[in-house]
C-alpha cells in the first residue's frame, strides 16, 4: 500500500513537529523529573497538528479520517518516543464513543476530544494485563451502582474521564464515567518506559442511563471495534519504534571499530543486521494491510489487526534486544537512547495483548 498525497503531507508533518517539539531529548528532561505525566506542551502540539481530532466524525467537528492517518502519526511518535494519551483516548475511547448510539454523550464529549480539550480513557480488562477475553470487567451491582476494581488503565491518571467496560449481572455494559465523580479512586502505577497506568476503584458508583453507551452484543461489538483499531495503531507505534532502533543500531556498527576495524565489516554482525531488517519489512507490510482494511471496513479487520500487534510486538523486541546487545557496553547504560526504545517496546507489546495470547487469538479466528 502506498500514501496519498494528503497521507504523505501528514507524515512530513508528523515528522517536522515531533523532531522539534518533542525530540528524545525531551522525552529524557521529562523522566528526569520524575514524572509520567506527558508534557501539556507537546499534548497541545498535537492537538494544533489535528491528530486528535483524526478518527472523529466531522459531524462532532473532527477531521473524519481512517486507522491509516492515525497509524502515521503513531508510528512517528514511535519514532520518538512520545508520551502522550493518543491511542488511549484519540483512538480507543474516540471510536468506542462514536461507534455507539449516545447521541447526547457523543455530542459533548467527541468535540472536547477532537480538539484535545479534554481526555478519556479506555478500560476494558480488571486484571494487570490484557486477557483478550472481551467479557466485561467483573463488578458487584446494588441497584443502579457498580464497584470494581481495575488493576492497569493507561492513562487514567489525566483522563478527564473513563469509559469501563464492565459485565453487570453477567451483562456486557459500556459506560463512561467523571473522572471526578464520587467514589472513584486512582492509584498511580509508573511503568518502565516512563509512562504510566493507574489502578482505579470504583466504590458504589451511579450507572445512570445518560452515561451507558452500550448493552449486551451492541456493548461487545463496540469494544472489540476499538480494540482492533488500538491494536493495529499501537502496532504501528511499534513499528516506528522498530525501525528507529535499528536505524541507531546500523549507524553504529557504521561507526564503531573493534580491532582496528569498523564491526560493521563482521558477516557476522551484518548478518543479524540483515535479519532485523527483513523482520521489520514484513511487520510493515501486515501493518499496513491491518490499517487499510479498518480504513476500508474489511470483515477481516479484526484479525488483520490482531495479526499486526504480534508480528510488530515480534519485530520491535527483536530490534530492541539487538540493538542493546549490538551496541555493547554502552547499550547497557543509561545514557544511550537504545536502552529506551527496549524499554517502550517491552511495555507496549503487552498492551492489547503479548505476542503469544495474540497468535492464539489469531488461530481461534481462523478456526483452528
């Protein structure tokens, strides 16, 4: 699949803002202050560029565009490592909302996040890692409120809201709920690539009717909608972190001599350099299909993009180890940006599933 011209100017741009407004060098200055929050400066950046606004219908004053759009500007922000509520909010809970019937809810949140105004998150698992199981979190029910405990909500900590997915008397229910609201609690839980999760408790709280989005099979098909579009935008995400590690990693062996001798003149290493390489073309070229078939409403989007997170999960883990293990001692420390991309790669590779649930996934789709 090859770019439009319009497609081609947003990835230009994508490229152009991020290198000057947020390079890996700030990426660093933000960890350094022992933080995970994302830096307002570059979340408002983003939303000038309308990214946050690509997946939102015009109707709620969005851009209108496809998964294709939102996977350029992921894979670039892949690319540098940028901290920011993108795919949990500007694409997980932006098409869980605009694909369900709230008219009421619809209209007054999708334009606060098409401008980035405001942010929500998106639960869809109670346990610390995805299961892939899509039944609803498990909660108790006292009339009209909910308690529940959520272990692992990305970026919950600055949502302005949440939208849960929660099976109530055994009923799949897609709810959005204040951040503020009474009987909400956030604990936040730093991750190792500097971004963070929080734990949230949600004690007696009020399901109203105004903030259900979905029941029973229109509730589910919902999720695993946005499910498939986060996982094949985090894949492209991955994608982009995948090919700046190696770009790193082959500029290296360009430059470093051992033996009085440039390594990169080691078959050996060219070798495993080769490897990566064609590794990271063929999670390309699945990625890309996955986006074009959730752009063009293909039946088989779904698996396409369950396809696309494990073979990007595959690829960017094999570009991170090797690029540590490529650059030697220096890629061990700190102070080298490689240890980074291994630490960004490891932690979005189990979100929306590990490479190994995935391929499971995959083969239960595909009626195995």
């Amino acid at each position: 699949m090859l770019y439009n011209e319009d497609q081609k100017l947003i990835l230009d741009a994508a490229q152009g803002m991020l290198s000057s407004v947020a390079p890996v060098s700030a990426f660093r200055d933000l960890r350094s202050q022992h933080t995970t929050a994302y830096s307002d400066d570059v979340w408002q950046a983003i939303a000038e560029m309308g990214w946050t606004a690509i997946l939102v219908p015009e109707q709620y004053d969005g851009l209108s565009l496809s998964a294709i759009e939102a996977g350029i500007v992921a894979q670039e922000m892949g690319k540098h490592l940028t901290v920011s509520p993108f795919i949990s909010s500007s694409v997980l809970a932006t098409v869980a909302l605009r694909e369900s019937n709230n008219e009421a809810l619809k209209s007054r949140l999708l334009p606060s996040m098409a401008s980035g105004e405001i942010k929500v998150a998106f639960a869809c698992d109670g346990g610390p890692r995805h299961n892939g199981k899509l039944s609803g979190i498990h909660c108790t029910v006292e009339g009209s409120h909910v308690s529940a405990s959520i272990a692992n909500v990305t970026d919950a900590q600055t949502a302005n809201h949440v939208i849960v997915y929660l099976s109530v008397n055994g009923e799949p229910t897609l709810v959005c709920i204040d951040s503020n609201a009474n009987g909400i609690t956030s604990e936040e839980l730093p991750m190792i690539d500097a971004s963070a999760a929080s734990k949230l408790t949600l004690t007696n709280i009020e399901i109203v009717d105004d903030a259900i989005l979905a029941k029973g099979d229109e509730a589910k098909a919902i999720v695993e909608t946005a499910v498939a579009y986060g996982r094949a935008i985090l894949a492209a995400e991955l994608l982009g972190s995948a090919e700046q590690a190696m770009h790193m990693t082959v500029e290296y062996l360009k430059e470093r001599k051992q033996f009085g001798v440039l390594i990169g003149s080691f078959q050996a290493l060219q070798h495993r350099a080769a490897m990566l390489y064609s590794e990271i073309e063929l999670a390309r070229s699945i990625v890309l299909n996955a986006l074009n078939a959730l752009a063009n409403g293909q039946d088989n989007a779904a698996a396409l993009a369950v396809a696309a997170k494990s073979k990007a999960n595959d690829a960017a883990i094999l570009a991170g180890q090797e690029g540590v293990q490529l650059h030697g001692g220096i890629g061990m420390t700190d102070e080298h940006d490689i240890g980074l991309y291994l630490k960004r790669i490891r932690t979005s590779s189990l979100k929306l599933g590990d490479s190994y649930q995935l391929k499971s996934l995959y083969a239960t789709m595909a009626g195995f």
